[in-house]
C-alpha cells in the first residue's frame, strides 16, 4: 500500500500540492509516478485535495486537521483501511512528482526481505551518494550509516566532518517504509529531543533504538519546496514533452 500524505496549508508554498506540473496537479501526477507498482491513496486533510484526486481516478481519503506529522496522516489512514498489521505502507511525499519507481520498488524489496525475519519494528527508506557541495546545503538531509546500512544519524549539517579530506556524503531520500504495526508504533513513541532540533521526525526512530533500514538508489528526482522549484519542474516536463514530439 503507498499513502501519500497532502495538505494545503505548506508554510513555504501554500496549495503546492495541487500546483499544475506537466498539465496535472503535483499530488496527482506524483501518484501516477507510482500507481502501477501497488495500490495508492491520498491521505488529505482538506476536501479540495479529495475533490482533486476523485476526478483524476484517485484514491483519496479525509483525515484529521490536527496531525503533526505526515506520518501520522498516513497512520491514520493506514487504520480507516484496516488493512493487515505486517503489509507494507509505502509513504511517498506530494510534493515528489519524479519520485523513480525504481526507488520505490528496491524499498519494498528490501523491506519484504526483513519481513521473513519477524523482526518486531520494520522501517526503512533510501539514501544517494552526493557531492560536497550538495552536501553543504542545509535544506538537503544527510545521512550516516552503520555497516549493515541502519541509519546512524540523520542531520542538516555536513556529516561526516570532513577533517581526514576523504568523505563520502549521501543524501537522504525522503520516502519511508513501515509494517502497518510497524507505523503504528512510530506514531506511538514520545517525540524525541533531537527530532524538535533538527525538524527530522525520522530521528524519533533513532532516539527510541530502533533501527531504519537504508537503501542506497540512483535518483535524480528532486522535491518541491518553493516557487522556483516548480519552475524548474515546469521545464523539465516542457522539455520531455518537446522532446518526444
């Protein structure tokens, strides 16, 4: 199951998620991305978001006002499903519209691998190798891993601190994967210090010692945060669509 979790009121970019890209709103085109691969339904807090999604030929249900958290959006809608406690959610942000569905794919196969372990928590999500001055930005998240490629820390800032000269940095990916149960529990556990530090509530993870499976991908998608990102959307769609007239 893949819940992508919408909402209008985006601090930096109001109605984002229903901005055209590519002649269709951002949060339906981003769920065409990846419809083929499992079933997929918004998890929205407004009607307008709904109205949206139905005349596209999507999913979408209505949850709280009150969520703090698109993880919580997508738990409550993964409970109003009642879908099984070891199915997989798949959160996908709406604001991914060339989110890979190859990515998506190599996070399910990974987490259906831990599954057959009856591990008590399942979550996992993806990571890119970047360079340094990517890696600089604070706006992109980065990641360090353990050597079975469990996050260690996930943070705005350049880590590792490059005092050796010989860092590798890799960008956090943001897609997640749970268990339904395994969500559940995320939801469940007391915010944690660091997560309210850094506005990264996957360290809440971390905090509470549980362990988020990483999966390293080749991705070129990009987000959409502000204006100028739309924008550089828009051109990218102008130019496949020229491209392949």
């Amino acid at each position: 199951m893949i819940i992508i979790p919408a909402r209008l009121a985006s601090t930096r970019f109001p109605k984002k998620v229903l901005a055209d890209v590519g002649g269709l709103p951002m949060v339906v085109r981003t769920a065409k991305q990846v419809m083929h691969l499992d079933d997929v339904v918004i998890a929205a807090e407004d009607e307008e978001i709904i109205e949206v999604c139905k005349a596209h030929g999507i999913k979408a249900m209505l949850t709280s006002t009150t969520h703090k958290s698109g993880t919580d959006r997508i738990n409550e809608c993964a409970q109003l499903l009642d879908i099984n406690d070891d199915e997989l959610v798949i959160n996908i942000q709406a604001d991914e519209p060339f989110i890979e569905p190859e990515v998506v794919e190599l996070l399910i196969e990974r987490l259906n691998l831990l599954k057959e372990y009856e591990l008590p928590f399942i979550m996992g999500s993806c990571y890119n190798a970047i360079n340094a001055e990517a890696a600089a930005d604070p706006n992109l998240v980065k990641v360090v891993m353990d050597d079975d490629h469990n996050a260690i820390y996930f943070s705005r800032s350049l880590i590792p601190y490059n005092r050796s000269g010989a860092a590798t940095y890799f960008g956090h990916i943001g897609i997640y994967g749970f268990t339904k149960k395994s969500l559940h529990d995320f939801c469940a556990l007391d915010d944690a210090p660091i997560e309210d530090i850094e506005k990264l509530e996957q360290l809440r993870a971390i905090y509470h010692a549980h362990k988020i499976t990483m999966v390293k991908v080749a991705s070129t998608g990009f987000g959409i945060d502000t204006p100028e990102d739309l924008e550089r959307a828009k051109e990218i769609f102008l130019i496949d669509k020229l491209s392949n007239n």
